[in-house]
C-alpha cells in the first residue's frame, strides 16, 4: 500500500512544460474574462450610470489635447522615414516616384496610422491610467468609493473608456495628417516629387476608410479597459504601482496587436 505520506517523484522535463503550459493557458482564460466582465460592465455603465459631472471631458483633455503634440512629432518622423525608404526601394526597380504618395496614403489610412497611433498613444495614456487607478487601489482610495456606495467602474472606468472612445479617433486622425504631410516634403526634398503629385489619394477607397474607422474605435476601447483593468487589479503599495503601469503598457499593445489582425481579416474576408 502507497504511503499518502510519501514525497511524489520530481517532474521530468517534458511534464514540467505541460505544467507550465497549463498556468499559462489558466491565466490567459482568467485574464480574458477579466477583460471582458469589465467590458459589459463598462458598456452597462454607460447607459445607465451617474458618473460625477464634466468628469469625461477631463479624461477627454488628458487624452487628446495632452498627447496630440506627442503623437504628432513620433507620426511625422515615422512618416518621413517610411516615405524615404519606399522611394529608394521603389527608384532601384522602377525610378517613377509619381505613385509613392498614393501607396503611403493608403497605408497610413488602413493600417500604419490607427496602428501605430495606438501603440503610442497606449505607452503614455495607458500607463497614466494605470499608475492613477493603482495609487488609488494600494492608497484604498477604491474602497472608500465602494463604502460610499459609488462603483468604481462607473466612476473611474467609465469616463475614461468615453473619453478615449472618442479622442484616439481625433488624435490618431490629426497625427496621421502629420505625417502625411511630412512624408510629402520629405518627398520633394529628397526626390523633387512636387506636392500636387504626391496628393494623390486615387488608392483610398470606402473600403479603407472604414477599416481605418474600425480599427480606430476599436484600440479606443481597448487601452482603457486593458488599463484600468491592471490599475484596479493592482496590490502591494509602490511596487504593485510600477507592475501595474507595466502590465497596462504590454497588455494594451497586445490588445491593439491582436484587434488589429482580427479587424484586417475581417476587412478582407467581407471585401473591403
């Protein structure tokens, strides 16, 4: 008879990945609920809370008017960039510069501005939200709402998840405007492609509008539930403060990674 007392065999190598294997897809299934049980939440808040007063605006300042400048700047480099390097990729096959302009503002519209966009607007927006919400969490700040019979969700979620509903569409619109202009000087100055002949929007149809639309409402949503999800799951004074900003960071760019496949599938599979 086996001793229930008796110290179990150590794991081999090929059993300890499957355990470890298995947390992983254990967390991940735990994480997804999260989200999404703070999503419905959210969503229900939105139509039937009390959210305290001119709090949206707020966020929507922090939001858009506070990191447009930032945007901008990291929109217009990374535009002048993609524009160079297209054209002496495209001069060493076909020295024709007269599409270049075309071929970038489609990508910008589709893929490149929502996108990249996002993932700025995630390292600095993200991260405040969390560091804020989890101050308050460790500080129990969090739970002096709840004695006051308030929701956090509705008040600490809600207005932000508007807010950046709202301003990542405006934001990522006016930075991708930058940079397309940008892109058209770096164009005339580096290839003396004039500006008439760089505005050349005969690429950009419906199709790419609305995907460029979804992509954008869709990462609007996404930072400030993956954000406020990590502040609010935040525990352990300072130190869970810094893990919280840092778990929102990668969490929000994972996000925005992944909607983006999701969305340019779908796009593709209904012919847009």
């Amino acid at each position: 008879m086996k001793n229930p007392m008796e110290t179990p065999p150590p794991l081999t190598e090929h059993d300890a990945f499957l355990v470890r294997l298995g947390r992983l897809c254990i967390d991940g299934f735990e994480g997804a609920r999260a989200l999404s049980g703070l999503l419905l939440r959210t969503l229900w808040f939105t139509f039937r809370g009390s959210r305290p007063k001119g709090a949206t605006a707020h966020e929507a300042f922090e939001i858009g008017n506070k990191s447009l400048g930032f945007l901008a700047l990291t929109m217009g480099f990374i535009g002048m960039i993609l524009v160079y390097q297209s054209a002496v990729q495209l001069g060493r096959l076909v020295p024709d510069y007269t599409m270049v302009g075309a071929n970038y503002g489609e990508l910008l519209v589709r893929e490149l501005g929502p996108t990249i966009g996002a993932l700025m607007l995630a390292t600095r927006v993200g991260a405040g939200m969390a560091a804020e919400l989890a101050s308050m969490v460790v500080t129990e700040q969090v739970d002096a709402l709840r004695l006051c019979a308030a929701d956090p969700v509705d008040f600490l979620v809600v207005p932000r998840f508007l807010a950046s509903l709202f301003m990542t569409l405006m934001v990522v619109v006016l930075s991708s405007a930058f940079a397309y202009a940008t892109g058209a000087v770096t164009a005339f100055i580096a290839f003396d492609v004039r500006f008439d002949v760089f505005a050349n929007l005969s690429l950009i149809d419906f199709g790419d509008v609305v995907t460029g639309l979804a992509k954008c409402v869709a990462y609007g949503a996404a930072i400030p539930i993956c954000s406020c999800h990590c502040g609010l799951e935040a525990y352990g004074g300072s130190a869970g403060v810094g893990r919280a900003t840092t778990a929102a960071v990668v969490l929000s760019s994972l996000a925005i990674i992944v909607l983006n496949f999701f969305i340019s599938a779908g796009a593709f599979l209904l012919g847009l």
